[in-house]
C-alpha cells in the first residue's frame, strides 16, 4: 500500500509538473506563487529566455527527493514512510486540484 501511494505521488507530481509548464508558457494569463518556482523560471529565462527550464529543474529535483527521502526513511525509520507517502499524495493532490479549479490544464509535450 505504502508503495502505491509513493507511485500516486509521483504521478499527481507530473500532472503538477505539467500544469506549471503551462503556467510557464503563458506568463500573462497565471501567475505561479511558489516562491521557490519563480526564481528557478526566472533563473532559466535570465540565462536562456525559456521559463520551461527553470520548471524542469525544479520538478525533477522534487522527484529525486520525494524518492530519496522514501529511500533513507524507510531504511532507517519504515514505520513512517506511509506518512512520507500520504504526505505528498495529499500536498500535490492539493496542487493539482487547486490549479484544475483555476482552469490550468496540463501541458502537452
């Protein structure tokens, strides 16, 4: 069970990952309020004039550590990576949810 809800995750993690991008690719229509978010696009668009990188960057440094942090807590402490689990299943549910109620749609690749 513990696994499937790494995998829900990680999933709602890529519909939020593409809802951004097309945030990303329409600067005048949404506005990302991750503060985080912001400086890695405008980071990517100083250096490359594309916002897209500065999301990539971030989302897939997101990845490493929810996978990461899975590895190292259930190496050391196994009783609670069902709560590392259900904590990112519940913050990204909240994230694409909130972004599907404003109307953000995941972008196509």
């Amino acid at each position: 069970m513990t696994y499937i809800l790494l995998i829900v995750a990680l999933v709602l993690l890529a519909v939020d990952w593409l809802q951004t991008v097309t945030i990303a690719r329409s600067p005048g229509r949404w506005y990302e309020r991750n503060p985080l978010l912001r400086w890695w696009m405008r980071r990517a668009v100083d250096r490359l004039q594309l916002p897209e990188v500065g999301v990539h960057v971030h989302f897939a440094l997101s990845a490493v550590l929810i996978v990461g942090m899975a590895c190292v807590i259930a190496w050391l402490w196994p009783r609670h990576l069902i709560g590392w689990a259900v904590l990112w299943v519940a913050v990204e549910g909240w994230m694409v949810r909130n972004n599907y109620r404003l109307g953000i749609k995941p972008a196509r690749i």
